[in-house]
C-alpha cells in the first residue's frame, strides 16, 4: 500500500508513518522530503476575485490531491508493474459532507486509473480565496486541450453564440496553442490556464491517467464566478475516444484511459450533485467520430485554416513536438482529416504512413488497429466489443455503437490508403 498525505502547512504533522509521502497545498513547508502543490495559486486566485464556496474548493483540493498521488506512486513497485494499491489522506475545510461520498469516490478513481485507492478526509484543508467577486458575462466553461476536438467544440460554441470561459491546463508543447486559440475565439481575459504546480523530490510515474482530474477542478473553479445554476462545463471530445474501446485484449487497462469515459463522468456528475456544486458536466460530442466533428464544424473556413496546427499525438514530446503519426491518437487524427476530405491534412507526422514505421520500442499501435479493424470486419462489431458498451443504457447504446462503427470505419480507410490493410 502506497500512503499519501495532502494538507495544509499548519496541520502538517511533525512525524510521517513509514514510507508515507506527504505533500503541502498552496504553500511550500520548506521541509525536506515534503512535496508542493500549486505553490502560490490560492493567493493569485484571491488577487484575481476568485471566491468560490467551501463545496467547491473542497473538490478542487481533492482533484489536485488526487493528481499528487498519482505523480508519486510509480506503478513498477506494484505487483504486476502497473495496478497500484494507494491510500490518500485529503484535508479538507468540511470532510464531514465527503463522508457518505467515501466508497462513491472510490469507485471513481478506480474507474479513472485502474488501481484500487483507500480515501481518508480529514480536517486541516486550506480555506478558500476570498477575493471580491465580480461575476463574469460568461455563460459556460469549455475545456481547451489545445487539441483538434476541443478546438472545434470552441468554434461551434463561439459561432452558436454562446460565451465560453476556456479552462486549459499548462502543457509546455500546447500553452501557447492554447492561448493561440482562445484569443481566436475571443477568449481573451476569460481563458484560465492553470497548472498543478506539484513538485516533490524521488522518482515520477509517467503515465497521467489520474491527473486529468486537475481539468475539472479547474473546471469547477472557472464555473464559481459564473452566474447561475448549474453552469455547464463543456468537454469537447469525439465519442470513439470517449470510450476508447482497447483495440486488443491486452490493452483493457495500461493502453485505455477513462479521463472523458460515459460512466466515469456519470460518476463525477453524481459527485459533484452530491457535495452541492452546481455544475453540469456536457459531452456534446459522444455520438460522434472526430471525422464527423470536423465534416459537421459550425466554421469550415476558420477550423481549415487551423486544425493541422492542433495536437493529437501520444508521443508528441518524444518525436521533439512533432506528430509521430502511428500511435493511436495519430491514426484517429489522420483517419479523420482523411474523412474530412484528401489534402486538408497539413501536418508534419514523423511517419506520413503506417507502412515503413516499424516499432522500435512501446506498443505497435499500427498493428494493434489493423487487428481490431480485421476483428470487427470478420466476427462483427458486438462480438468484438463484448461488454465494452454495458455502462449503457438501452436508449443510449445505439448511438455509442453507432459512432465506434464509425469510427472503426474512419481508422479502416486510413489502413487501406496507407497499404496496411
């Protein structure tokens, strides 16, 4: 068992259990072997008259909480190299409303991270920013990535009139694409970009599944200085991602992340409705493919001139801020620029095809997609997908088995115009 501790300075204890890591919020100790998180963030909150309620502070220490444990728990000191066993302690302002919410949460991150998490709320949270409010003309939250699907959800919210808060997580490779995109949408001074800021001393785990929870505490703390109730949070994701069906057997867990899954924002949504906070989670785009969301893009002209800027790519660091062009997120992109029409495809890809981009090492996407296409076409889509579609409810299971046919459709014709297939 992994033992994690996130806390306010002063009620950081002055001896820590056995291998427990421990990490201060918002104020670094200046202790050694005690971690930080988002130094200095609940200060330039209140300068900026952030004031947001107990409820929703609360949740924002739990995500970021969340995101310190996963960074410092390495999954190859598990037992089978990936499935970890954590338990996080979490102070926080009211831990008595998280109480009944306990196993809920649990459940929750299980289904984010696939390991198994034991939470403790305590007292000792750090209080909220109480800055002067002035609540902002903005009527929704959308989440900016910096990638393709969530710029074309900021274009067809910006052309159907609505107005958007943008809320983006600072990336080094996306920060200024992000910003690039909000002042096109006329984001301007309502587009939040916000890092966890943790930082800590020993070894990193390099995959992210848990610290996407960070987007939507981020999201949440956008929507308390919107009027109204709830406040949207749009995340702008195609539906073939959404579920992310593993291509293969033994992707089910290490290779298929949940961080915008159906069910794991059913269970967010629950969440959230349950501690008070009056937020509506939206996935626009879960009944279709990213070929359909750029066919259907309220703004053909502005999305053309920019989509091949966006980013896709898994790898996107390790081929030096280049596309690799094989990975799965590469295949889905080109698939659907492909569907979107030959030629508008501008992107410089490592790879411009499957074939001749023999793996060197990690996964071979390419191979792993041909089979699923083969599978599908061979035994039919509901024997491959087994029970990959049973969080759905009956009047919703047609149309998430609609927009994976879709889009194994999409990936079929990008293998055959490459050769593969």
């Amino acid at each position: 068992m992994m033992k994690v501790l996130c806390t306010s300075v002063d009620h950081l204890p002055s001896t820590l259990a056995e291998e427990e890591r421990a990490f201060t919020l918002f104020r670094s100790a200046k202790r050694a072997g005690i971690g930080t998180v988002a130094q200095g963030w609940r200060g330039s909150l209140k300068r900026k008259g952030f004031a947001p309620t107990v409820q929703a502070w609360d949740f924002v220490q739990f995500c970021l909480s969340v995101c310190a444990a996963d960074l410092c728990c390495p999954r190859n000191t598990s037992a089978d190299g990936w499935t970890r066993m954590i338990e996080l302690t979490v102070a926080l302002n009211e831990p008595l409303r998280w109480a009944p919410w306990k196993a809920h949460a649990e459940r929750l991150l299980k289904v984010l991270t696939g390991d198994y998490w034991t939470l403790n709320f305590v007292d000792g949270g750090v209080t909220p920013p109480n800055g002067k409010p002035q609540p902002w003309a903005q009527d929704c939250v959308c989440l900016l990535s910096g990638g393709l699907d969530s710029l074309i959800g900021g274009i067809n919210l910006v052309t159907e009139g609505r107005q958007p808060v943008f809320v983006s997580q600072l990336a080094h490779e996306d920060s200024d694409r992000q910003r690039r995109y909000a002042a096109l949408l006329g984001g301007g001074a309502t587009h939040m970009q916000w890092s966890h800021g943790i930082s800590f001393s020993g070894n990193r785990e390099a995959s992210t599944r848990g610290r996407s929870l960070a987007f939507y505490g981020f999201a949440v703390m956008a929507a308390s200085r919107i009027a109204g109730a709830p406040v949207q949070v749009f995340i702008p994701e195609n539906g073939f991602i959404c579920i992310n069906p593993p291509l293969v057997p033994g992707r089910v867990a290490s290779l298929s992340t949940r961080t915008t899954h159906p069910l794991f924002i059913a269970e967010l949504q629950e969440l959230l409705e349950g501690l008070g906070i009056a937020v509506r989670l939206e996935l626009p785009y879960r009944f279709k493919t990213k070929g359909e969301m750029l066919r259907e893009c309220a703004d053909q002209a502005l999305l053309e001139s920019v989509a091949s800027d966006s980013t896709s790519c898994g790898r996107f660091r390790t081929y030096n801020r280049t596309h690799c062009g094989r990975c799965v997120p590469c295949l889905i992109r080109r698939a659907a620029f492909l569907a979107w029409g030959p030629g508008r495809d501008t992107t410089r890809y490592a790879y411009p095809s499957v074939v001749g981009s023999d793996k060197s090492s990690g996964p071979d996407d390419p191979m792993a997609a041909a089979l699923a296409v083969l599978s599908v076409r061979e035994k039919g889509l509901d024997r491959f997908l087994g029970a990959t579609l049973a969080f759905a409810s009956p009047a919703e299971r047609a149309g998430y088995r609609q927009v994976l046919q879709s889009g194994f459709n999409e990936l079929e014709a990008l293998l055959q115009a490459d050769g593969l297939l």
